[in-house]
C-alpha cells in the first residue's frame, strides 16, 4: 500500500475507535498467479460493514467484509484463500486467473504489537510485523533492533525477527510469506517512511506535479524564495520552504529523497542543482532539453564548482518516461510514472507484450539515460 492510502485507512480506524466502534482489518498475505493487489495490501472493516481502500478490483470485498464481520464478533483470526481462476464468479464473474490469502484479525489497540504497529503506520516510521499464518503471537521489529510481543516457539521467534530484519535492511521492501525452517508460513509485513519529492520552484507546473505526487503519499516539500507562489492554498499537503538561493543549506533533503530543479530560472537552477547534487539524495531530475542540465554544469564548472563521478550519476535529465507529455499534468505524469519505476527497479515499458508475471521487475534493465551513461545508477543503489 502506499502511504496515501494508509493515512485514509488510519483516518477511519481512528474515527471508528473514538465512535466506539469494532474493526477488523483484511490483509493480502500471499498471491499465486495473477491478482489485482499484492502482499501486504490492507483493507479496514467496520462493525457495520463498511470498508476502507480495497484488496482487489472488487472481486474480493463482500467476501472478506463477511469474514471481518465474523472475527470482530469472535475475536478470533481467520485466513481466508480465494481463487480468483476464470471458473471463478466473484463480483461480476471476471477471474484474475491467480488465488489469494487473506488474513483478517481485529483490531485490538490496547495490545502492545497492534498499538505499536498502528503508531508506526501513522508517524510513518520503519517498522516490520511478523506473523506465523497457522500459529498464535505476533512480533514487532524495529529498526533499533528492539522486539515487541513474542512467539510460542524459540526457532519460530528466531526466524522471524531475523526475517523481518532482512526486509527492514532492504531499499524498497515488500511484504511476503516466507517459510521457516520446520514449515510454518511466516507472513512479514514491512512499512518504511513515505518517499520524499523535493520541488525547487514553485510556478505553474509545479502545482499539478506536487498535487499527483500529494496523492501518491509522498512526503512532498516545495522550495521558492517567493511568498506569492509558496502558498497552502497551490501545494496542499506540501512542507512549504521559503528560501532564497543563499539560503539553501538551511534545508536538508535526506539520502532517500528524490530532487527536482524547475524553477525556470538560469540563476536558481545552477545554485538549486548545486545544492542537491551535493545533498547526497538518491535521485535529481533537472526539468527541460539534456541541453539544459549540461548549461548549468558547464556554468557552474566555469565558477569552479565541480562533482565527483558519483554526484554525477544521480543526475536525471530529461526526466520522465516517454509519453509523448505536452501539457503540465501530462509532464507531471510523465516524472512520477519515472519516479515509480526507478525506485522499483522497473523499465518502465508496456505491459503489453511482457513476457512474465506483471508485478515482477524484469531481470535486466536499463537505467534511464543520464548525463553520464559510464555509470547508471543499478535500482539496488
């Protein structure tokens, strides 16, 4: 799930326990074959029936409200498995032709793990949730190392800590089953802080930009020295930074951020690029022609300002994938759609035509062409 959809789902739940209401909440813990949503898609339930994000394209959720509604009265956890095959009749009888496993529990927040995995979600905050599907106890690990709850078995507690450690360690983890050692299913279910998108300039095109990227639940900040531009009411849900360009060191935009220089403007994009080449941030894209991000480093070469070979391999320009982008939104579109598949580990290509499992990442490929093609940045990095 991304974190636009777990801040609606944690806006409900939290409107639902002060109404005194039950909740159950329904998470996809293991896909075979084709499926609408993967592995640690969540989806809450209401003591009244109603739902919050959905696990499926609408083949699954009467199913699993009927479930949800049972463990809330029971208390007790229930794994549920759906084949979604063409001889199928869930919804309107369209199969994904794949199977599903979904775990619903109830939503218990005076216990440890639960509070301490729904505080993680809320603060967005790295936190992973191990939980044997066929057992009892549940495990909380945090990045400090730190263990919340416990389970019956000392091998089981062991594996599953240090499973849940591995996927915390990992740059874009994903939940997943995995089995222990004696065979148990061991679901780990991971959630990182929300990817960070940095816009240095706040005109026109930025507002639909910042808007989509809002949507997808990036932690967005937009940087302008103008008053005018940088208001709540253009950039909803966006950290505002009014700074000139003299000003810049005052912001730090973190190793996992993702910076985009487009203020149109010669002067502040030379000292914007500057600044988040140095930032040491994973990705920086420059709006506009290569032509464009080549000018600014030449200019800011001829005033001795210079990059080692790995600042420079994590310059983006042009960005975006080739969409045949022409107006603001479409542009927008274009730059998260790259954004997405770069963080991923993704080519970014048609799905028609792809030989293999449409969620998997093909085995090799090709970085986005940079500036400095001897060195692409590898989707590990």
């Amino acid at each position: 799930m991304n974190a636009a959809e777990t801040r609606a789902l944690l806006m409900a739940l939290t409107t639902a326990l002060t109404r005194g209401q039950g909740a159950a909440l329904a998470t996809v813990v293991g896909v075979r074959g084709s499926a609408y949503r993967r592995e640690g898609t969540r989806m809450l339930v209401l003591d009244d029936g109603a739902q919050v994000c959905m696990l499926s394209g609408g083949c699954l959720e009467a199913e699993v409200v009927e479930v949800a509604l049972e463990v809330i009265r029971s208390g007790i956890p229930a794994l549920a498995h759906y084949d979604l095959s063409e001889d199928a009749t869930w919804g309107l009888g369209i199969g994904c032709g794949g199977s599903v496993d979904v775990r619903v529990e109830r939503v218990d927040p005076g216990d440890p793990v639960t509070a301490g995995w729904l505080a993680a979600l809320g603060e967005g905050r790295a936190v992973a949730l191990a939980v044997p599907l066929n057992g009892e106890g549940r495990v909380l690990v945090l990045p400090s190392g730190e263990v919340v709850g416990c389970l019956p078995e000392e091998p089981l507690y062991t594996f599953a800590v240090e499973a849940a450690r591995t996927r915390l360690r990992m740059r874009e983890p994903r939940a997943v089953t995995l089995a222990a050692p004696d065979g148990t299913p061991v679901f780990i279910d991971v959630n990182v802080p929300p990817p960070r998108l940095v816009i240095y300039g706040a005109g026109h095109d930025a507002v639909p930009l910042a808007a989509q990227a809002h949507a997808l639940g990036y932690d967005l900040h937009v940087i302008d020295p103008r008053p005018a531009y940088l208001t709540p009411g253009r950039f909803p849900g966006a950290t505002l930074h009014l700074l000139s360009p003299e000003e810049l060191d005052r912001f730090t935009p973190g190793g996992r951020a993702h910076l985009i220089v487009m203020n149109h403007h010669l002067d502040r994009d030379r000292v914007c690029l500057a600044h988040a080449l140095r930032s040491g941030a994973e990705y920086v894209g420059v709006l506009g022609p290569r032509s464009r991000a080549e000018d600014l480093l030449h200019a800011l070469e001829a005033e001795g300002v210079t990059f080692t070979p790995e600042q420079l391999a994590r310059l983006r320009s042009p960005i975006g994938l080739r969409l045949g982008a022409e107006a603001p939104e479409e542009v927008a579109l274009s730059i998260l759609a790259e954004l997405m598949a770069w963080r991923r580990g993704y080519g970014g290509g048609f799905l028609s035509g792809h030989v293999g499992r449409i969620h998997d990442a093909q085995t090799h490929v090709a970085a986005p062409r940079n500036l400095h093609p001897e060195r692409l940045l590898s989707p590990e990095e």
